[in-house]
C-alpha cells in the first residue's frame, strides 16, 4: 500500500510497477474532502520528475498531486517498442495511473509532458477534469525534421566516459541556447544560466537514463499536435513562462483546443504561479497574480 505523507507540502518517492518493469514516481498532498481531484504531472525532456518538485511542493497544500518519471526517463524503466510515440508514452502513464488505483485526475504536462497528457485526455476524456498544458512544441514540419536530427542524439558510455562530458554541455547548452546545438549569438536565450547545484541535479537525471533519454523527445517531434490537438474534449489551458522559448506556441496551441484559456505567465514566484493553477484547476476562472 501506497505510504501517505503527513505534511501536506511534502514530497516523497515510490515505485510501481507495469510491464515494462518499475516505474519511479514522485507523490504528495492528502485527499480532500470536497471532491478536488488529483493533480498528475508530466516533466519535460530530459531529466524525470525531479524538475516539478518545486510546483508539487505548492499543489501537495491543497490537494493530491503524482508525477511519474516517463519510460526511460530518471529512474523509470525504459520503454519496450523501438521507436515510441507519444500515444505509448501516454499508455503508459495510464498504466501506472491503473497500478496505483488511481481512476480520475487532472492533468499538467511540461514540454514533452504536455504532449503526453495530450494523448491521455483523447484516450480516456472520462478519466480527466481539467488539463495544462505549459509550454507545447507547435514546430513547423521543417524545425521538427531538424530537431529529430539534431536535438537528442543516442548515446553510448564509453571506456573514455566522453557520456559524462556530453550530458554535462547537454543540459549546460539548453540554459543558454535554443535550440541548443545551435551555439551561436542569434539562439542566446537571453536569461541566466541554471546554477550549477541545478546542472549537477539534471545532469545526474540524464546519465540515469543515458541509453534512452532520446526516445521521449523524438516522440515529442514526431507527434502530429496540430491535428491530435482538436480532438481534446477537456477544460483546457495553454501557458508558458515568459523564458520558456516554446512560449511562441501559446496561441497556436491555445487555438486548437475549442474554449482554451492561454496565459503568459512573468514575474511569479512558484508559490504565485501555482496559487494561479490551483485556481484554474478548481473553477475553471484564471485569475493570475
């Protein structure tokens, strides 16, 4: 049985177990008992689910939240097929939903995660609330044939160990760079690099899972959004930061999805942004700041 936390902020670790072998997940918060739902969130590309500690932290006050590290992913097994899509990553999140008998959540995926969460909400619209999705790749067909040739390259150790140099300048370059292996002034982000106790923490997450980290994002750029987007029958929100470079398919997103909120989000703490979410996942109203 599945320990539940005492302290509504904290966050704690479990695994599960579905085909593909165990899955790690991160958990926290305790039901409510006027019917709020529970919040289950997908990470982006690469790393797991450590990058959403930060907003579990704040939804745990006020209601359940579960976030799996993806097939292949942190300290999750990696996928069966070769060449996965989105709708078996999908899969597989409502595998592990089943697994820890979870029947009816909202949902917020991150990048590769809001393309998940997608597939998800077509599957299985009865087991869905509401859903965010906060920050979506909406690329044109040419920067998507670009980036599945050049954005996540398969990766062997080495008897050198060069895996531990290119994860470090993999993570290092997404910070300052996008896309990130063009390394020039005109793809300058513009922002302050991750603080190296950051790169080191994903860093770690990428040599994990170093054999098969790719898959999740070449699924994510191979996934036909434009004409997947359409068939989401959920309450919908489109965001992203105002840093997040895939902030430019806000509007695009937004439009697909009939009756979607979209938001920019700027100048928030976590503790804000979240307060904002929890507000939209409760009502249907968003009201930021």
């Amino acid at each position: 049985m599945m320990q539940q936390p005492q302290n509504g902020a904290q966050i704690l670790r479990g695994f599960v177990s579905i085909r593909e072998g165990q899955v790690h997940y991160r958990y926290g918060g305790a039901a409510v008992a006027h019917g709020v739902l529970p919040l289950w969130m997908i990470h982006a590309s690469p790393a797991s689910s450590i990058t959403l500690v930060g907003m579990m932290t704040e939804f745990a006050r006020s209601r359940q939240v579960f976030a799996p590290d993806t097939l292949g992913n942190g300290d999750s097994a990696a996928p069966q097929a070769a060449k996965p899509d989105i709708a078996y990553y999908a899969d597989a999140s409502l595998r592990v939903m089943d697994a820890l008998g979870i029947e009816k959540v909202d949902l917020y995926g991150s990048h590769t995660g809001a393309h998940i969460v997608t597939e998800m909400a077509i599957a299985h619209p009865d087991r869905f609330g509401r859903m965010i999705l906060d920050g979506i790749a909406m690329f044109s067909p040419q920067d998507k044939a670009d980036f599945l040739a050049s954005y996540a390259p398969a990766i062997t150790p080495d008897s050198f160990g060069t895996q531990f140099h290119w994860a470090w300048h993999f993570v290092r370059d997404q910070g300052w760079f996008f896309p990130y292996f063009r390394r020039d002034a005109a793809h300058l982000r513009g922002i302050a690099p991750p603080s190296t106790d950051v790169m080191h923490d994903l860093t770690v997450e990428v040599l994990k899972s170093v054999r098969t980290y790719h898959h999740a994002y070449r699924a994510a750029f191979a996934h036909p959004d434009a004409d997947r987007l359409p068939l989401v029958r959920l309450p919908s929100l489109v965001m992203a930061d105002q840093t997040d470079p895939l902030k430019a398919g806000v509007d695009q997103a937004a439009s697909l999805l009939p009756g979607a909120k979209r938001w920019i989000c700027s100048g928030l703490s976590t503790a804000q942004k979240v307060a904002a979410l929890a507000r939209f996942l409760d009502s249907g109203e968003l009201v930021a700041g």
